[in-house]
C-alpha cells in the first residue's frame, strides 16, 4: 500500500512559519497619572497603566534618525513605535506619562542600572552615580477633586480667582516653545511662564474666553503666581528624579534630577 503521509515543508518555508509567529514580549507600565488628568474620551481617561512593546532593533534605527533628532521628536517617535494601543496620540500623553514609558522602554531594553556623571557642587569634582530605574518612585498629590476634562481647582490668596487647571502634554509644550521662538525672533520678551499659564489655565471663575486668560495672566499678582506654581508641582504626577549622593573627593552630599543625557539609551559595553 502506498504510503500518503505528506512531506514536511521545506526548511526555508517552516523558517518563515516560526519567524512570522514570533510575538514580541509586551510590558504594563502604571502611569504616574492613572488616567486622572486626562479628558473624557481619551483612550487612557481613568487608565492607571499602558501596554508597551519592547524595543527591538527597528527603535534603535529610531533613535538614530537624524531627521526625528534634529526636530526633537525622536523619543515621541520611539514611544508611538512601543505602544500596543495605536489609537493613543502620543502629543496627548501627560509628560510625567511619557518619563514613565522612557523609563520602563530603557529598563527592559538595557537593563535597570544608569550610571551618568555629575560635577560636585562644592569642590567641582567630577563623579559617577548609578540610578536603579526599577527603584524609581512617582510624585503626584492624591487630595485633589477632578472633573470629567481631567482638570482641577485652584483657588488664588490675592485675587479669590478660581482657576481651572489643566497639565500640560507634550503638544502643549510644542506650541509653547514655537511661541517663544516667534517672539525671540520679532524682537520681543519670550515670556515662558506667562505662555504657560494660558496652556494649564482653562478657565477663570467659570469664564474660559482665551482673552480674558490672556488678561488675567499678564496682570497676575506674584503672590498668585507663585501660588498656582507651587499647586501645579504638587499636584502634577511624575517620575520623581531625584538621587542624593556623596562627593568621592571631598565627602558633601551631592541632591539633584537623574539627567536622561545622550546615552541614557546607549551603554558603553
């Protein structure tokens, strides 16, 4: 009797079949923000935490984009490659959301130690600090009302205004930025902090015409202004950067923000 048994298929072919069912390994990232802060509607409105690829040698051709580095995109571009959920807009996320899926994306990566050198403060010696990524708390107030927009309420010492206060994403930041840069360049003064309290200010005692705002910014008394500063750091989620460490030449002890240099996604091994 004739054996029917089929033949295997060829190897190139049960290559392909193993390489096409290959699933690149995802991770949960909790949002410093857990989905608080943003709007009805968005993809991540009360959402603690965000799926995300691992990097693969396709984002370290992102990070080598010239173009994406030349217009400062380049993270925004890695985030939008490693998001599971494409129906989030990464210049919608909250930036303390962003340090959040950076952080993770370079601790799978490469591993969760970050060595970055750092000039002491009282003797101007230069050290190296290694950060554990994995140890990284978040910073954010919890005692805090929010409304469906994903914003909140601040009430102002001088002026009784009551301000509704939204935090900025990183499309706000775009726009502030190009703002700035349209003044510098027609001879005016930049005005940052001004520019920024019409982005996280949506409304005034319930009015949110842009002008009034705009109004009420430029003529914000300093007790108000500081006040509105301090709320919004408070309130506003985030990886928290600090590291504290001991000069290795004379002993003080050195407290600042872990800075995310050129190498953060590059090790010299």
């Amino acid at each position: 009797m004739k054996d029917t048994k089929e033949a295997p298929p060829p190897r190139s072919q049960r290559n392909s079949v193993e390489a096409a069912a290959y699933t690149i390994p995802t991770d949960l990232v909790d949002l410093p923000s857990r989905g608080k802060f943003y709007p009805k509607g968005h993809p991540l409105h009360k959402v603690d935490v965000v799926e995300v690829r691992y990097m693969t040698t396709k984002e370290e051709d992102v990070l080598l984009n010239q173009s994406f580095i030349e217009k400062g995109i380049v993270l925004d571009k890695l985030i939008e490659n490693i998001l599971v959920n494409k129906n989030i807009d990464v210049s919608t996320l909250l930036l303390g959301d962003k340090n959040a899926i950076i952080i993770n994306a370079r601790k799978n990566a490469y591993g969760e130690k970050y060595t970055f050198s750092y000039m002491c403060v009282n003797c101007y010696a230069e050290n190296e600090h290694t950060t554990d990524l994995s140890k990284l708390d978040y910073r954010g107030s919890e005692d805090i009302q929010f409304t469906d927009n994903g914003t909140f309420f601040i009430d102002l010492p001088v002026s009784k205004a009551s301000l509704e206060v939204g935090l900025l994403t990183t499309k706000d930041e775009i726009e502030i930025g190009k703002k700035m840069q349209q003044k510098t360049k027609h001879g005016l003064a930049s005005e940052p902090t001004v520019e920024r309290y019409r982005k996280i200010i949506k409304s005034i005692n319930g009015e949110q015409d842009p002008l009034v705002i705009a109004n009420f910014v430029s003529n914000m008394p300093i007790r108000d202004s500081r006040a509105l500063t301090k709320m919004y750091i408070k309130h506003n989620p985030d990886v928290d950067f600090v590291y504290e460490n001991s000069c290795t030449n004379c002993g003080n002890v050195n407290k600042g923000g872990v800075p995310l240099t050129g190498n953060f996604f590059w090790l010299d091994d």
